[in-house]
C-alpha cells in the first residue's frame, strides 16, 4: 500500500497544483453573469438557470483548474471521464444556464452578431468535432501536440467551442433555433453514430492484445505518463490493464448518453 502512495506521488509530482489565471477568469465569468442577471433579468441567483451555470464553472474549475486534473493522467478512463465531462455535461449545463431574456439582449450587440457569424451549422460542427476528437487520440498527432503545449492548448479549446454547437439545437438559450420531436431524436443519433468512431477505437483494441497492442502501448504513454518517462512498465497494474481503453469507451458512451438525457429533461422542465 505504501508503495503505490510512493508511485502516484511520484507520478503527480509537480502537477497537483491549482490553475490560477483559469481561476481567475472563472471568477470573473462569475461576477459578470451574476451582474447581468440582476441588472437584466428577474431571475435570483439561486434559481434554477443560475444554479446550473455556475455548476458548469465549478466543473470546469474541477476538472481544469484544480489539482485533482492531474489524475486525468493516470488512466486512458480517467482521461475519458476528463473529456466526457468537458464536451458532453459542461456545455448543456452551461447553455441552460442562459436566460432566454439576457441572451435576446445579448444578441442585439454588434460584437456577437460578428461572433455568431463564425459559428459552424450544427451538423458541419459535429463533423468537424468528431474528426478533431478521434484525431487528438491517435498517437501520431499526440506525440506532436505533446511537445508544443500551447497547440494543444489552441487544439482543445476549439473542440470545447465545436461541442457547444452539438448541443446548441437540443439546449440552445433561444427556443426557436431548438429541434423538438422528430428533427430532435434524429439529430441526437446522428450525434452518436458520428462519436462511435472514437469510442471504437478504444473498445475495439481493447480486445487486440491488450496493453501490448502498440495503439494503446504508444497512446498511454503520451496521455498518461510524465514527459520524462519512457517506459510503460512505471504504470500502476490497477490502470493500464488490458480492460482500461475498454472502460475508457464505454464511459465516453455513458457520459454522452447522460449528457443527452440531462439536457433533453432541463429543457423539459
């Protein structure tokens, strides 16, 4: 038992540290909302919308900016619950969290006229963040991303920009640019059809040898081990077993479809 404590504390050297400029702007993001609601709206801030976006921030916080995002890099499923909660929970939550009111004023300044024109359709931006999303997790393009650290910094936060356009027609703060019914079910399959592929290639070379199978041997390596360590045998056995990429994507399948039911019943309610 020890000996595992000396292994992680060794592994999160130097990472278990709070994320203070992210911080900071969280806070800021959270003093301005909580202006505009009060100058804008009727809303108080422990009322349903409000709730639901500062929970968004504090996940956000929780899984960014505080020490406890370093033991993304312990797991490929510890780096999936990661990003899961990052593309699928954070982005309803946070667009729920818009008063109908103060975004119709929103929309009426020329800056976000300007913004909105860059937007992608729904449907091309869920193309565009299913390739960027299964690109990210092939080794070729990870082992570059993790030598220029303000890249893979650029390349995240466009897939966090993209995922709000996956969930814009399902949660979207103006109700007439939701889809209902019919229009509404087809979109939300077409969503998953078009994640499959990412969570394929992990439950797919689970069954490939395992660990031994040089995909997962390379992608742990680069997701889940220190820069300057090289060797996958310094990994903890309870992780980076054979059935962890399995676990990996079936959790990114569950977060999804959670992702999906949380945010079909908030906007039922």
């Amino acid at each position: 038992m020890k000996g595992d404590f000396m292994y992680y504390d060794f592994l999160l050297l130097g990472h278990l540290v709070w994320n203070l400029p992210l911080l900071v702007l969280l806070i800021g993001i959270s003093f301005l909302y909580s202006y505009l609601i009060k100058r804008y709206t009727d809303l108080r801030l422990f009322n349903k919308q409000p709730i639901f976006f500062f929970l968004s921030l504090c996940l956000i916080c929780l899984i960014l900016g505080s020490p406890l995002s370093a033991f993304s890099h312990l797991s490929l499923s510890l780096h999936m619950i990661q990003m899961s909660i990052l593309y699928f929970i954070i982005p309803p939550l946070l667009l729920v969290g818009i008063p109908p009111q103060l975004f119709a004023r929103a929309i009426r300044t020329s800056l976000l006229q300007k913004i909105g024109k860059l937007f992608l359709t729904p449907k091309l931006a869920l193309m565009l963040f299913s390739a960027l999303f299964l690109l990210y997790h092939l080794p070729f393009l990870l082992e570059y991303l993790s030598q220029a650290p303000l890249i893979q910094s650029i390349y995240l936060c466009i897939l966090f920009i993209l995922s709000f356009s996956l969930w814009w027609p399902i949660v979207s703060p103006d109700h007439r640019q939701r889809l209902y019914k019919k229009q509404k079910k087809n979109f939300i399959l077409l969503t998953m059809l078009m994640l499959m592929p990412a969570c394929s290639l992990f439950i797919l070379s689970a069954f490939i040898d395992g660990v031994q199978n040089p995909y997962l041997n390379q992608l742990a390596v680069l997701l889940c081990l220190p820069t300057n360590s090289n060797s996958l045998d310094l990994l903890a056995s309870p992780f980076h077993s054979k059935y962890d990429p399995l676990v990996a994507g079936t959790l990114m399948i569950g977060i999804h479809k959670s992702g999906i039911m949380l945010s079909t019943r908030l906007v039922k309610k």
